[in-house]
C-alpha cells in the first residue's frame, strides 16, 4: 500500500465517522437548534473529509487530467466548506424569526432519573 491509499483510507473512514456522529445528533439531541447544530458541523466536516478522500484516491494515477479532477473536488470541498454553515446559520435565523423555541429543562423529575 503506498502513502497515498493509507491517507485515501482515514480520509474516507474520518467523513464516515463524523456523518455517523451527525445522524446520531439527529436522532438523539431534544430540540431544533441542537439537531440543526450537530447536522450542520458534523456533515460540513464530513463532506470536506470524504471528498479530500476521493481527491487522493483519484492522485494515485498520476496525470494531468487525474490532477484537473482533483483539483476541481477540492474547489468543491471549499465551496461545501463555506456554504454548508452559511445555511445552517440562514435556517435557524428563520426558525426564530418563525417563533421556534429552543429546548429548556423542566423542572422536576428527570427521565431515568430520581433527583428533581
């Protein structure tokens, strides 16, 4: 295995791990905000992290056109880089414009739990 195929390989199980850290902040966190906060850091880095991966893997033929296209993937990585928050930030300005309101703790007792 060269250099190249090894980095290929944490790249993509990097973006992997962090889209499954984004889906289970989905699934798990209690209101809106959190949900949209989870989705939008987690997938932003994912995206970068999978797409840099296929950039790497296309190097490994070493030619002008395998250099064109990966060079136009991290052009993309940059653009998702940079409008993935943007529009996390355009939904929730929308959401509280729309009266969305964030999750608070109530008092008494917990789930699961005995103190109040």
């Amino acid at each position: 295995m060269t250099i190249l195929s090894i980095l290929t390989i944490i790249l993509m199980v990097s973006g992997l791990f962090f889209f499954l850290a984004g889906t289970i902040g989905l699934l798990r966190l209690p209101d809106f905000y959190s949900r949209l906060h989870a989705a939008g850091k987690c997938d932003s880095l994912a995206a970068v992290l999978m797409i840099a991966g296929m950039a790497a893997y296309n190097l490994e033929t070493f030619s002008f056109g395998a250099l064109l296209v990966s060079t136009k993937l991290f052009l993309i990585a940059a653009f998702v880089f940079v409008t993935s928050p943007t529009a996390t930030h355009a939904i929730t300005e929308a959401a509280l414009v729309l009266g969305v309101k964030p999750w608070k703790r109530t008092r008494g007792r917990q789930a699961g739990g005995t103190r109040p």
